[in-house]
C-alpha cells in the first residue's frame, strides 16, 4: 500500500508541477514519519524516497539506530527544545525548524563540537494566530544576518506551517508570503548563494504549495495511509 501511496503522491507532484512550469526533480519529498515505525519507513525507501522527516528526537533516534541507512536524509520538522540539540546534531541533515537566535547558537556550539557544518531552515511564522513556534517574518532579516557570521550553520531557505484550512485553497496565501520573504531575503543577502529552500506544503495542501514555489513538502498522511 504505501508504494501505491508514494507513486500516487509522486505523480500529483508532478502534474502539480506541469501546471506551474516547474521541474518536479527540483521538488524534494520529505515522508513525515512521526508514529510510524521503522519497517514503515522502509517501505517509503523501498519506494524511491530518500527524505525521512521525523518530529521528535527520540523517536528519530531510535528509527536511526534501527535502520542504519547511509542512504536516507533525515529532517528534524517538528519544534526542537535547546536541550536536545546535542542529539538532534547527530542525526539530521537538515533541522527545518530553527525558530530562535538562541537555538541557533545551541545548533552552531554543538555542531562544531562534532565538527559538522549543520544544514537548517528558519520557521517562519506566517499565520499569527494558529501556530504556536516560529519566527515573525520581520525577524528574519536580523537573524539571517546574524547567522552568516556562523561557522558551523548553513541556513538553506525557508519553512512554515500552514493554518488547517477546509480548503487548501485558503492556504495559497501563507505560501506566496513565505516566498516572498525568501526573494527579499534573497535581494539584501547577496553573499549567501544557496538560500533557495521553501519547505511548506502537507498532505492536505501540498498542490497548492508547489504552485506557489515550494521546492520541500512535508508529507505524512498521504503516504502513510493514502
Ligand atoms: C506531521 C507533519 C507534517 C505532515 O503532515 P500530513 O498532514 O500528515 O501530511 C508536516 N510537517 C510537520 C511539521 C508535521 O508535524
């Protein structure tokens, strides 16, 4: 079932993409894994998928330790405490969801300590009222500055949640921010080639997203359980 589920997903992306005239090899897949189990993520792999995304260090740990696949990219999507970093570090390829300076610093200090450059995202906050982590896109100016003096932080692009809406329709706009917010970041960040990620776009929205510019879903549901 979930290879029929990631060939399903697979193609909407693709046929998303057509519409939008992009390339969907641009567009990375990240199959959100949070409550499944190690075999389950197996499957995903088995299907072609590389990006494991998980929303808890511990869980992700475990899973890490079970599968010991060099072949998978594992992405920390859900909130990170300061105090779980030393682990997250270990693990992740990409953390998706830096939302403090605070937690930036934590990141830098112990990715040096392992002497790794750690890839992250800035969670962005584009709904004020519905999610509760996240940077107001005002703040992300001063940070991104902040963090290119940074050693042992790579800052790729962009995350945000997108309220649940009745209709993805209504998410569009949340989407088009972040966007928008990359580009201008882009414009005032001119030495730091490579700040290109959008990660936005769920199993409920995900099309919409793609049409808006997301080059990273995060996809759980559709995978898991079609
Ligand atoms: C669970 C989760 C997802 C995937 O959600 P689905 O609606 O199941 O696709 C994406 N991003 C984050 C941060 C999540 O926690």
């Amino acid at each position: 079932m979930i290879d029929a589920n990631v060939l399903k997903v697979k193609n909407r992306v693709t046929q998303a993409c057509i519409e939008a005239d992009c390339n969907p090899a641009d567009i990375t897949i990240v199959a959100v894994s949070k409550g499944r189990t190690a075999q389950e993520i197996e499957q995903v792999t088995a299907a072609g998928l590389t990006d494991i995304g998980e929303n808890k260090v511990q869980e992700a740990l475990s899973k890490h330790e079970e599968i010991k696949s060099a072949h998978i990219k594992w992405h920390m999507v859900g909130h990170l405490q300061t105090n779980k970093v030393r682990d997250a570090v270990r693990i992740f390829d990409l953390i998706h969801s830096v939302d403090s300076l605070h937690l930036a610093e934590e990141i830098n200090k112990q990715s040096e300590k392992i002497n790794k450059v750690q890839n992250i995202l800035l969670e962005i906050k584009t709904s004020l009222e519905v999610t509760k982590f996240g940077l107001r896109p005002e703040e992300a100016f001063d940070i991104v500055k902040e963090l290119s003096g940074f050693g042992n932080i790579k800052v790729l692009g962009l995350m945000t949640i997108a309220p649940a809406v009745d209709n993805p329709e209504d998410a569009r706009s949340y989407f088009k921010q972040l966007k928008q917010l990359r580009d201008e970041l882009n414009k005032s960040n001119m030495q730091n080639p490579g700040f290109d990620v959008l990660s936005m776009g769920m199993t409920d929205d995900f099309e919409i997203a793609v049409q808006e510019g997301a080059n990273m879903l995060r996809i759980g549901r559709a995978i898991f359980e079609g």
